[in-house]
C-alpha cells in the first residue's frame, strides 16, 4: 500500500482523494501549505484511510465531525476483484458500513475522497504536564476539567492523557477558532488550572511564557512532537464516554496505579453527536 501515496487536491470544491498509502502527516503537509485541512489525526505514522475507516477524530472533530463525516467517497477493491466507488448516491449501504466498520474486511480500501476546511493562520494550542502528580489531584484536576467540559465551546478541545504507576497527567488543549475570541473561552480557564494546581511540567507550553502567547500554525500544531518513533513499545487504551461522571473518575483513578498502560479518556461531548452528517 505504501506506494500508493498519491494525493489529488482540488481547491475548487475543497476535497482531496487520498491513496491508501498516505499517512496523516504527508496529507497535511501537502493541504496546509494551501491553508486547507482534513479532518485528520496528528501522529505522523497513522494511514488516513485506517484512521478514517476507524471514525478518526482529531483536533477539528469537536467543530467539523470526526473524519468519517468528512469522507465523501471511497474506491474498494472487493474479494472477488470488483472496483466499487461506494458513496451517498452508489452503494449507499456499503459506504454506510465503511464508514465506521470498515476495517473488518469488506475489501480494500484503494482511495477515499475528503472534504478540506479552510484554516486559519495563526490557532492558541498547546501541552501541559503535572508529572508526578498524586492520585488526589488528579482526580481533583479530572473533576474540575469535566465540570468545565459540560458547558465547553465546540471550538475547545482537550486530550487527557493520563500516565499511569508514576502517576501524573499531560493534557493537549486547543481552539479551533480566532485566538482573541479563546482570551474569553479557553485562557480563564487554563489560567484558574494554574492558580489551582500550581505551575506545570517543565515542557509545558505555559512555562514558556504567558497562554495567551501560546499561538502557532495548525500544522505546526499537529507536527509537534516530530516523527512519531515507529517502534516505541508502548500500550494505549482509548475509552469513548460520554460524561466524565465522578463515579468514572473514580474507576479511572483507582486502577491508574496498577495499570501498565497510557490511558486517554476521549471525552468529546456534544458536537460529535451534532454533526454526523457528510
Ligand atoms: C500513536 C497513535 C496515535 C493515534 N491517534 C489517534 C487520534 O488522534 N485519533 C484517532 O481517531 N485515532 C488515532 N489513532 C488510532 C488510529 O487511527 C488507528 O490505529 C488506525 O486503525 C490506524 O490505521 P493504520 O492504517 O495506520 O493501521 P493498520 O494497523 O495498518 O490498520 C488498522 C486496521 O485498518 C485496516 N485497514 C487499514 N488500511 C486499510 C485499507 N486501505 N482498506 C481496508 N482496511 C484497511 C487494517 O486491516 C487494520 O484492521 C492513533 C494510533 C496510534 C498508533
């Protein structure tokens, strides 16, 4: 599959058809410099199409649907070699059941087609860490983080990350919107985060220098931690929950020391459900 890596933008109708070969960083690297972007994830070794076929969500998913919202067209290749182009109008049942399901075995996926977005020059995004942090806090931080969640913006997302046995956080924040408009939305609240649990991690964006400072491109933003090491040997579980209720928390926080892996509670409420719609 790696050599088929062809990427065919037209920037008239914003959508680009993607081979199967391509992996999430070569697609942004070829939209952004065009100041367009899929809905896409940011670990530069991740095939957009698995990553399609899986739902895919990343840092535009709160405001513009995960991938498969944004997936207008698939070519496949069946096991009896038949080349279909399933979409809304042809084989609309198949292109139904790609679109989610598509990595348990109804063919290969040859290309796909995605809808771009236009992005904007400048995003306030940003890391930060609380490594050690006692189970306590933590679980403090969690319940402060999904209080704040319920009433969220959709332009704000959060990933937590939470490290397990040593224990301690890492938190991914970014909005997907203006950077004066996230001075009213987003940086109140990072800025009682700090007041609340004292200053962060040492490689954290803040410590750099002031949130509202903290702007970069988008695809600054999804490259920033470089290439993704392709052997790194590690373990992580995703959970999909709806609401971080407190006795979720609770179940999270009491396995954290015993747990042997990276867990990241995917807690992207309301926008997901709203535009599930291509
Ligand atoms: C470090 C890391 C970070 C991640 N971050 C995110 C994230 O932010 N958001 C997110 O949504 N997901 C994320 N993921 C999950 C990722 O989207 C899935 O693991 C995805 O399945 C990877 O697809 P792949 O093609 O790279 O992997 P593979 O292991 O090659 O494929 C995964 C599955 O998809 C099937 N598949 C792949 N390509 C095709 C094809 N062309 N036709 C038919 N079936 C195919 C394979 O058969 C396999 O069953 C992450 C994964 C990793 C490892």
């Amino acid at each position: 599959m790696s050599a088929m890596n062809h990427i065919d933008i037209d920037p008239q109708t914003a959508t680009a058809w993607v081979e199967a070969g391509v992996n999430v960083k070569d697609l942004d690297d070829v939209t952004c410099p065009q100041g367009l972007a899929a809905v896409n994830g940011s670990c530069t070794t991740v095939g957009v199409v698995g990553f399609t076929l899986g739902g895919g969500f990343g840092f535009l998913s709160r405001t513009k649907g995960l991938a498969v919202d944004n997936c207008l067209q698939m070519e496949i290749v069946t096991a009896t070699g038949q080349r279909i182009v399933a979409s809304s109008q042809e084989h609309r049942h198949l292109f139904w059941v790609l679109r989610g399901a598509g990595q348990v075995g109804y063919g290969v996926v040859t290309k796909l087609q995605v809808k771009l977005h236009t992005l904007q020059e400048q995003y306030v995004g940003g890391r930060f860490w609380y490594v050690p942090m006692s189970s306590t806090k933590l679980k403090e931080l969690l319940h402060v983080m999904s209080e704040f969640c319920r009433s969220a913006e959709d332009e704000i997302t959060f990933n937590i990350y939470l490290i397990t046995q040593v224990p301690g956080v890492a938190v991914d924040y970014f909005y997907d919107g203006h950077p004066s408009e996230a001075e009213g939305k987003l940086l109140p609240f990072l800025r009682s985060i700090t007041e609340r649990f004292g200053p962060p991690g040492e490689s954290s964006t803040a410590v750099n220098g002031p949130w509202e400072e903290q702007t970069t491109s988008y695809v600054e933003y999804q490259q920033r931690f470089g290439e993704e090491p392709v052997k790194t040997y590690k373990m992580w579980k995703s959970a999909f929950l709806g609401e971080l209720t407190p006795e979720v928390i609770h179940i999270i926080i009491s396995q954290l020391e015993e747990a042997q892996f990276l867990l990241t509670p995917h807690y992207r409420p309301r926008a997901l459900g709203r535009r599930n719609q291509p």
